[in-house]
C-alpha cells in the first residue's frame, strides 16, 4: 500500500533526484522503476507529476511481472517516468 503521504515524500524525493537508484535507500519498502513516459500506456494516467517526471503505481500482485496499476492499497511500488522534450 503506497498511502498520500508516501506519494508525496517520494514526489519530494524526486524532486532532489530522480534517479532510482538514490530512491531504493530512502524508500527500502518500495519497489521503484524507470522509464520514459513515451513507454507508459495512455490509459494510465500519472498518480503525481514533478517537474520533468510522472509518478506512476505498480504492484507486483501476480507474482511474476509488475503491472500498473490505480490501485494505492495494492501498490507496492513506483515507476519514475522521464517525460519527453517534446
């Protein structure tokens, strides 16, 4: 579960410094990913966005791949989107 509260000290986080690997220590519970924003299903709609990112949950409920998902009680994670120059 990834409550409000979380979401924001992640988007706080992010903000310092997107990179993944400086959010697994600060955030050992969760499980991050990265990508570009290009790469997310327009059907999914970012859960927060920061400047040059949008923050997107995942959950790793099946037990084989991650999935997005809209769900923040079945979350277990976030993925950190790059958005394009575009």
């Amino acid at each position: 579960m990834i409550s409000q509260e979380l979401l924001a000290e992640v988007g706080a986080a992010v903000r310092l410094n997107p990179s993944v690997s400086s959010l697994r220590p600060l955030f050992p519970a969760l499980h991050f990913s990265e990508c570009s924003a290009d790469d997310i299903n327009a059907r999914f709609n970012p859960v927060l966005e920061c400047e040059g990112y949008e923050l997107y949950l995942i959950s790793g409920a099946s037990g084989h791949c991650l999935e997005l998902t809209t769900d923040f009680n079945a979350a277990t994670g976030i993925i950190v989107a790059a958005k394009s120059d575009d």
